[in-house]
C-alpha cells in the first residue's frame, strides 16, 4: 500500500449542488408552514443515509407523511434527486478523469439511498475512480472516523499517501485527524492545484 490516492466527496465537489428551495415549494403547495416537509420527513432522511430504509419506504413514507398520491409522490422525489443531483462540475471532472494512470482515485459521500444507480446513470462516477464508498452502504458517515479506515482499506493505500477534498470543513478536519491530507473545496483552481502538488510535491501551491 504505497500509491498515492485522491479521494472526493461528490456533492458541492463533483457535483454543484446549490439549494433550489424544492422542499419550501412542497410546503408552500401543500399549505404548511414552511419547515414542516422537511420535518416530517427528518428520520426518513437520517435513515436513507445510512441505509436503514429501502428506496420504494422512503416513496411510502412520503406518502404517508405528507398525504400526497402516486403522481405526487413522484414528483416529490423527481424534486428531491434534482436537488441532490445538481449539474456535473465538468471542469474537475474532466481533470480526475486524467488522473487515473498515475494515482488510487476514490469517492467518499454522504448520501442517500438510490445515489448509486442514479449517479452511475447521470455521470459515470464507476469510471471515473477505483472505489466508490457510499453512507447509505457502509451505514457510517463522515465524520465518523470508520468510514475514511474503510475507504483506505477497499483502495489499498496508507491514510497518509491520500489527499481527502470536501466542501465541508468539519470533514477535513476528521480527514487530517485520520491521518489523511486534506483540502477544503472553494473553487476548482485552487482544487487542481493542490491535487497537482499532492501528487508531485515539485509543484509549489
């Protein structure tokens, strides 16, 4: 285990993912007070994170919670993965894609059940890296410290030969606590370039 290896987080990484205000549109047709959708459901989304609930439950559940009907239900979930998916962020994408020649590449995502098939289907991230580890599989989240052990373990490389970039703060620091290096996404440039210098510690940043 001795390659170096980038693994990304996907949503506000991969993915651009800005709030679209889908769930204050569900209350506002609905004829709730703003919140109440999204509170309703709070379990459903805890539980679709980490896997204890099925797909075809969190359909039934939306259903039962917000008393809505088989075309609204899936129109609701149309909603919910249209948010959750966003657009592909090209640019950087396009530069992974480069990578694979000289470095592990890894994802690492807190997400929901479902984001496999849709996301394999919507962007290919099966091909663009080695390993894929998903919350909603493993049933541990970042940033619990189990789940970068895992994703090190499936890519066959040491905590401290990975380089972990999030948009999230507090999971870079459970990264670097793990072991890891670790940067913090705010634009791509400043992405490519830390990448670059992690794998060739020449490049200055």
């Amino acid at each position: 285990m001795n390659a170096r290896c980038l693994i990304l987080d996907i949503g506000g990484v991969l993915e651009l993912t800005p709030p679209t205000g889908w769930l204050a549109r569900w209350d506002e047709r609905l004829g709730l007070p703003q919140g109440t959708a999204d509170g309703r459901l709070a379990d459903v989304w805890e539980a679709g994170e980490v896997g204890t609930i099925a797909e075809n439950e969190v359909r039934e559940q939306v259903a039962a919670r917000l008393g809505l009907g088989p075309v609204d239900t899936e129109s609701f979930m149309a909603d919910l993965w249209g948010e959750y998916l966003g657009t592909p962020n090209t640019e950087l994408i396009d530069y992974v894609a480069t990578l694979r020649p000289r470095c592990r590449l890894g994802i690492l995502s807190n997400s929901f059940v479902g984001a496999r098939e849709l996301e394999t289907a919507a962007y290919g991230f099966d091909r663009l890296v080695d390993e894929i580890v998903y919350s909603h599989e493993t049933g541990v989240r970042k940033p619990d410290p189990k789940t970068f052990a895992l994703t090190c373990e499936r890519l066959q490389v040491w905590p401290g030969d990975c380089l972990f970039v999030d948009d999230f703060a507090p999971h870079i620091k459970a990264a670097r606590a793990a072991g890891m290096q670790a940067h913090l996404f705010e634009d791509n440039a400043g992405t490519v370039a830390r990448i670059a210098a992690h794998l060739d510690p020449t490049v200055s940043v």
